[in-house]
C-alpha cells in the first residue's frame, strides 16, 4: 500500500539553527499538508498546499516556516532560526482531493532543539 | 482552543471486550469525522471516515457520529491486543482543509 514517507525520523539541532524536514506523499495524491504534535499535546494543524501555493495556514505557521514542493516527488518544511518551543514531532500528510478528502499521514519527524 | 474534546484515558479493557470512544466538539460547522489510530512512534493511520450523522462500520470497527448532540463514538468490538495503541478523533468543516484533532485515548487491550 502506498504510503507517505518523511526523513529523518529524528533531527537534533542547535537553537537559532534552519531546518529542512522533507516529506515524500503518495504519488497520486495532489493536496499536501504539515501538522506538529508537541510531547502530550494535541495533533495541530500547520499548512496545506495545493497547485504550488500555500492554500491554508494556522496562526502558528507564522514568517519563521515555509513550505515548497521543490521537484514532482518532495514536499518540505523549513523551520527557520529554531526555538526551544519548536521541538515537536511534525508530520507531513497528503491527500487525493483537499476538504473532505481524508488524509493520509507519514511516521513523522522528531524535532529536537537544544 | 478546545474545539474538540476527547477523554486522554488511559483505558485497559481485556482482550474481547467491547471498547467505546469518544469525542466531543463544539463547532456546528464540521461535517467530517475521522477515527485515527496512532502506534508508538508512528504517524496515525486512517481507521474510520464518516461524513454527517449515522452510523459506519467496518469489520470490528463502528463509528457512530450524533451531530445533535455534538458527539462521536468509535466502538471496537471483541478487542484484541493489537489494538493497543492511541486513538485519535478527527474532523474538518464543509470548507477548509484543517483537521482539528482530539488528544487521543490510550488503550490498552490485555491477553
């Protein structure tokens, strides 16, 4: 069954530092999103991407994220200049159709900031 | 922001029972409902997807979703350990495509 894979599983980076999470959806799928999940916290809601273009964001993807979809396959996350607060794991996601569509999530990245 | 709300448990049943989890919400406007399920040091996997009110099942698995009343369930039935793992409810409105996720419950299910 096809699947959505994210590398690397874990990332360790200094605070201050860019980081690059890359993300690999199911090839036929043409909606793309990031959702973060802080230790004990709630699965939330980052951006989604459609047709090259951000088509939804949450107030927390704010100046320091971005997202591109560099080449036909790939789909990133930079976070820049890293917070404490970063630290999470992030999941990529992708999805046939965008709304009612469901969607179909990668094992995620662990973020470590020190 | 509480727009879904969902018992973090944990809950240990064994092996064979009948398992029930919940979720609330708040916001009249969603209209899809997900069930997902999420192993240790996983991404969550796609359980259940009912759109509106009713009733859906799949195997072990039924969701039922009360609009009125603002609720969903997920029922397991005859349990077994592998179902051990967290359950995350999920939903979206007509318009948009956010996801706002429960907490999720943790289930354990014992030999």
């Amino acid at each position: 069954e096809p699947e959505v894979t994210q590398t690397p599983s874990h990332q360790v980076t200094q605070m201050g530092q860019e980081v690059i999470l890359r993300c690999v959806p199911i090839s036929n799928h043409l909606y793309f999103y990031w959702y973060r999940q802080i230790l004990g916290q709630k699965v939330e809601f980052l951006v989604s991407f459609y047709n090259n273009e951000i088509s939804e964001k949450s107030e927390i993807f704010d100046d320091q994220f971005s997202v591109e979809r560099p080449d036909g396959s790939n789909f990133t996350l930079k976070i820049r200049s890293t917070k404490l607060e970063d630290s999470a794991m992030y999941f990529c996601a992708s999805s046939v159709g965008g709304g009612i569509q469901p969607q179909h999530f990668g094992d995620g990245t662990r973020l470590s900031i020190l | 922001q509480k727009e879904v709300e969902q018992d973090p448990g944990p809950l240990s049943v064994p092996e064979g029972a009948i398992v029930s989890l919940n979720c609330t919400y708040s916001n009249s406007a969603f209209q899809y409902f997900m069930w997902y399920r999420q192993y240790s040091r996983k991404g969550p996997e796609l359980l259940m997807y009912t759109y509106s009110s009713g009733n859906k099942e799949d195997g072990r698995f039924t969701a039922q979703v009360d609009k009125s009343s603002k609720y969903i369930s997920l029922f397991i039935r005859d349990s077994q350990p592998s179902d051990s793992a967290t359950y995350l409810c999920a939903m979206s409105a007509n318009t948009g495509n956010q996801f706002y996720f429960g907490t999720g419950t943790s289930l354990t299910v014992i030999p």
